[in-house]
C-alpha cells in the first residue's frame, strides 16, 4: 500500500529517534520501499531527540555516514 501514498512525491521524510536504534535500523527497509518513487537526493534523514545526551543511542558519526552512504541531507533535531 505504501507505494500506492508515495506515487508522485516529489520529496519524503525519514526521521528516527536519536535515543532507540531499532527507529534508526531499519531506514534502510524504508529506502527500499521509497527507492521506485523517490529520487535519494529528495529523502530528507532526521534524527530527532538531539537533546538527550548520554541517553543517545545512535552517534552522529553513524548517522552522517549513513546519509552519506545512502546520498540523503540529513538534519538533527529536538521536538
């Protein structure tokens, strides 16, 4: 069905909470899904929860790499 919402999208969202990896591995999955409708130089990669300190599962390192890896912009951010 996802496929289906994302027909014609000019741009998407991937966002992940900085503080609970299983949110972050399986961007991966969701570039697969959106790899047919979405251009990877439209995804947008957020990790979101930048403010929670020691509590951070997910590096920036790891994530940088991961938008490099994968050609997306990425951005952290605190809700």
């Amino acid at each position: 069905m996802l496929p289906m919402w994302t027909k014609g999208a000019k741009g998407t969202l991937l966002a992940f909470d900085l503080g609970r990896f299983h949110t972050f591995m399986h961007l991966g999955d969701w570039l697969k899904i959106l790899s047919g409708c979405v251009s990877p130089n439209r995804v947008l990669l957020m990790g979101a929860n930048v403010d929670i300190g020691d509590a951070r599962e997910i590096d920036r390192e790891e994530a940088e790499r991961f938008a490099r890896e994968n050609g997306l912009l990425g951005f952290r951010i605190d809700a």
